[in-house]
C-alpha cells in the first residue's frame, strides 16, 4: 500500500468511527474501544487536512501566476506554501509513529554497581546525581525508596520513584549498561580503571495495567539492618515481598515503618512484574524491530563515560559530547536524549514506508 492510499484508508477509518460511535447501540465496552481508536486517529487526520488544504491553496496560487495582476502576490504566496508542505508532511509521519503507551508514566529507577567494586558503587552514585539534576531540570520529583549503600558513600543499590509529565518517555533510553574510565579515589597509582554500573527505567505500573491475587503474595518482616549488618530499628519494619508465580522478590527498610515500607515495597513490586510482562512483548516483537535504540536491553553496554577526555560517547547512535562535567550535572543529558528520541523516530518512520 502506497503512503497516499494508507493516509487515504486512515481517513476512511476514522469517519466511519464517528458515523458508528454517533449511530448508537453499543455496549459499554465497544464504545470505549471506539472512541480510543478514534482519539489515536485524530491528530493523524489533523495533519492530513491541513496538508490536503495546504496543496489545495497551492493548486489555486499556480493558477493566479497566470494574471499579470496577481503574479506577484501569488508568487509570493506560493514560495510559502511550499516552504511549509515539507513540515506538514513531517507533522503527518510524526503522528503516524505508533505511539508507547507508557509514556506519558511515572518511572521507577534502579542503579546498582556492577563490575569494578567499590568505584563502581561510586559511579552509581555519580549516575544517581546525574538524573536528580535532570530531574530538577525537568520539574519532576524524585523520590528515593531504597538505597544500598557502600563502604565509601557509593551505592550497591538504589531505587527512586521519579514522577512528572512524560517521564518515561524521556528517560526510557537510559536503560542499559552505564561504563566509566576514570583514575578511582581507591587507586594510588594513577592508572585508569574500567568500571560499570546498570541503569533500570521501569514505567510504574497502575492497578489497572496488573492485578494480583493476595494468596499469591509471601510477606516476611524482619528488623532493619544498617552497615556492618547491625539493627537500626528495634522493631520489625523492614519489609520483603514475594511474587509466588514470578519469583519477583521486593525488600524494602527505608522507613520507620512497617506500613510504608510495605506500601513502596508493593509499588516496585507491581512495576517489575510488569516490566517482565511488557519485556516477554517487545522479545516477540523484536525480530520485526529494525532498530533496537529504545529496547531497553539492560544488558547493553549503552554508554561510556570517559573523565580523563571529559568525553561522553552514546554507543548506540555513536554520539560523542565533550562536556561530561555539564552531563553528570543533569545539565546536558537532555541532548543525548534527543538525538536518541530523533534516531527512533528515524528508524520507525523509516519501517512506516518499508
């Protein structure tokens, strides 16, 4: 099917809903599908009329460059239109990108060091003040939930609640493998290290996107622990849930109380247990899946940042910025976020025409 005839088709469909959802005699739950796929359609359809009338007033405009009276003006007005159907036409491809659903979500972020030891807890942390300053540069809150903490102030673990306007879809690249070279604070020598950690964007689930049966929950409460493995709390407000089926394991300590650590530990419970559900989908979609920018791999070296160079190289679109200082500060991040948003609309648009 030709661009024109699926434009032409997507019209089609989108009159028809109205006409059906106007006609009436229908339940509850076909009028809700409906109406959902119409409002998908609508800017879709918007885009196409202001294209069709903008080739419309240019059909016009190169009828009046044949009287004299008019040429100027109509020329004029004609070197406009043409300006503007090559945008109105990227407005039409745009909308017809399918859209993720979970992007306008809240996420739930984890880091946790990997290989490199104590520096690589020392980039977590490094990491985890990386998307707070992009947070606050975003006007969203970030919340922690849990944190691990290592003997020299890094993070084995983190887990934070970010919330906002779209914050999974800007944030739903970083997932992956995060890899730093720098000279560590532990190394007396001078010699560069090679350490990493890995970054996990989850979209937070709603009880609509999952529900759980209780009798399949295993709760345990024990005393919370701090370094060195002493209690902290003399009471039993540390928290671990378990997801039976899944074998999706949840502990949480961070407050006082039992409750609210039962409450957050039942949040990143859900929210992993639907990222499992959301990640078995996009592997049987992946072999129809050209470009793979915003798979979320989290076993993808994504990422290297690089101190001595004050370098940044994203690996997936082979972007390299020379401001790692303005990046760690959540400052800049947004650029490598961009060209990654741009490359997966690029790849998308490009299997539309396929």
């Amino acid at each position: 099917m030709s661009m024109k005839e699926k434009l032409a088709s997507i019209r089609a469909r989108h009159e028809e809903l109205a006409a059906l959802m106007s006609r009436g005699g229908l339940s509850g739950q076909e009028f809700s599908k409906m109406s959902m796929e119409y409002a998908n359609l609508d800017p879709v359809v918007a885009a196409i009329v202001e294209y069709d009338k903008a080739l419309a007033e240019r059909e016009s405009l190169q009828e009046l460059l044949n009287d004299p009276e008019m040429k100027d003006m109509a020329g004029e007005d004609l070197r406009g239109i043409n300006k503007r159907l090559p945008d109105l036409e990227k407005q039409i491809y745009m909308a017809l990108i399918p859209k993720d659903a979970d992007d306008t979500k809240n996420v739930i972020l984890e880091i946790r060091a990997g290989t490199g030891g104590e520096e690589a807890a020392l980039f977590a942390g490094d990491l985890f003040r990386m998307y707070k300053g992009f947070a606050a540069k975003m006007g969203w809150k970030l919340e922690v939930m849990e944190t691990s903490e290592s003997d020299l102030e890094g993070y084995k673990e983190i887990i934070a609640e970010v919330s906002g306007r779209d914050v999974y879809a800007k944030l739903k690249y970083e997932s992956g493998v995060h890899r730093v070279q720098r000279i560590p604070k532990t190394e007396a020598g001078g010699r560069i290290h090679t350490s990493a950690a890995t970054v996990a964007i989850l979209p937070q689930a709603e009880e609509i996107d999952i529900q759980i049966d209780p009798k399949d929950l295993r709760v345990d409460t024990y005393r919370s622990q701090g370094a060195g493995g002493q209690h902290v709390n003399t009471t039993d407000s540390a928290v671990r849930i378990t997801h039976i089926p899944t074998g999706v394991v949840v502990e949480m300590q961070e407050e006082r109380s039992q409750h609210k650590n039962r409450a957050k530990a039942m949040k990143v419970l859900l929210t992993r247990i639907y990222d499992q559900q959301r990640s078995k989908l996009a592997e049987e979609r992946a072999s129809d899946r050209k470009s793979q920018v915003g798979s979320g791999d989290r076993s993808e070296r994504i990422r290297t940042y690089n101190y001595p160079q004050s370098r940044v190289t994203d690996h997936r679109i082979n972007l390299t910025l020379y401001k790692l200082d303005d990046v760690m500060r959540g400052e800049s991040l947004n650029e490598i976020i961009d060209a990654l948003t741009a490359e997966d609309h690029a790849a998308k648009l490009a299997e539309l025409n396929s």
